[in-house]
C-alpha cells in the first residue's frame, strides 16, 4: 500500500527561491524530489509556509506562523499518515522572536508532542516522525535579510547538535539538512534550486528505512 508523509515546514519547504523571485519549480522542492526517490512507494504532502517557526507567534506576520497552533490541523486534514518530517527552527532565530537555539529544541518539541497526542479517529495510529534540523544561516550582504536574522549566523550552528539530542530523547530520528546542502549567501537564508533538491535526494534514505520501502 502507498504510504503517505507529510513535509511540514517554512519557506525552505515551500520553495522560496534565494534569488527573491519567488518559488523554485514544483519538481525543484525538496518534497517533490523525495516523492520521484521513493518511485510509487509513497506520496509525498508538501505543506510549506514562509516564517513559520516551531511554536512562537509573529505578530508582523499576515497569517499564522507558529506551527504549534496550526500543526494539529494540518494532521487531520490529510490523516491516515504513516511519516510527518518536521523541518523548522531558521525562523525562531529572528531576533524578535526569540534568537535561540536552545528554545527551538522545546519548541520542536511542542510539535513531537502534538503529532503524538493528537486524536486521529478511526483507530489510526500517530504517523511517525522524522525531525530536520535547517541547513544553517550564512553571512550575506542582503540588506532586509542580514538584519531579520541578524546572529542567526553563529545560532542556528546549533540547531543539528540539539536536534539530534531531541531526537533521540523522543525516540524520533533525525536528518541534518545541512550535510546535503547550503544556504545561498544571496540573502543568507534560502537555497538555489540544486541545493533544495539535495535535502530531498538526501532524506530519500532516512524515509525508506523508517517506512520500510
């Protein structure tokens, strides 16, 4: 039977292109590029939004960006789910929202909780969980993106080491994004079109382990 996952995540998962002109081809995702690794034996449910941290409110934000109020939703509506992987954390170190890698550890984990307790009916069980940490921060020269993220730099070189920890607290596994690809010193933040098709090339092994395919 076709498996189903869910890619939860912010404007890496979205597509943002780090050239500012929007979004990389549907094909160029990182969603869609697992879905065409794993070939048939599962389909993949992008579900993307730029600025959405782990479990922080943005309040200069014209939607809801914390995923600890909106993650539960996006469960239901595609339930039954065999995989959620989780890649977030970049946007909880905006200085305004909090900086630290520290809190988006717990903030992550807010999310492991809410995949785990959430009632999904029907006798279903909760999905597994596979948690990203984000490729990190670089230095870049981008006038608006060097001060959204300013310090980001040196914090989100955390991010795998602490997610790593969560994961295995949890019982979750863990991917490293940052192994497979690089932000873009373009604006500091976001990829080109191969490095976003690397994190989905790269996760292809983890998912078919976890799901057995």
């Amino acid at each position: 039977m076709t498996k189903t996952i869910l890619a939860y995540g912010d404007s890496l998962t979205w597509g943002y292109s780090a050239e500012g002109t929007g979004r990389h081809a549907y094909e160029d995702r990182w969603p869609s590029v697992l879905e065409a690794e794993l070939a048939g034996a599962a389909r993949v449910i992008p579900d993307g939004l730029n600025g959405r941290t782990t479990a922080f409110d943005d309040h200069l934000s014209a939607a809801e960006r914390n995923a600890a109020k909106t993650l539960a939703t996006a469960l239901l509506t595609h339930a039954p789910l065999d995989l959620v992987i989780i890649l977030l954390g970049a946007n909880d170190m905006k200085p305004w929202i909090h900086g630290s890698p520290f809190t988006a550890k717990y903030g992550l984990l807010r999310l492991v909780e809410i995949v785990r307790g959430t009632d999904y009916g029907f006798g279903w069980a909760a999905p597994k969980i596979l948690l990203v940490s984000p490729p990190p921060i670089t230095r870049t020269d981008h006038v608006e993106f060097k001060e959204f993220f300013a310090g980001g730099e040196a914090a989100s070189q955390h991010l795998p080491r602490l997610y790593a920890e969560l994961a295995e607290m949890t019982g979750c596994s863990f991917f490293d994004a940052g192994s497979v690809a690089k932000t873009s010193p373009l604006d500091g933040i976001h990829l080109d079109a191969e490095n976003t098709r690397a994190i989905g090339r790269g996760i292809a092994p983890v998912v078919r382990k976890m799901l057995e395919l």
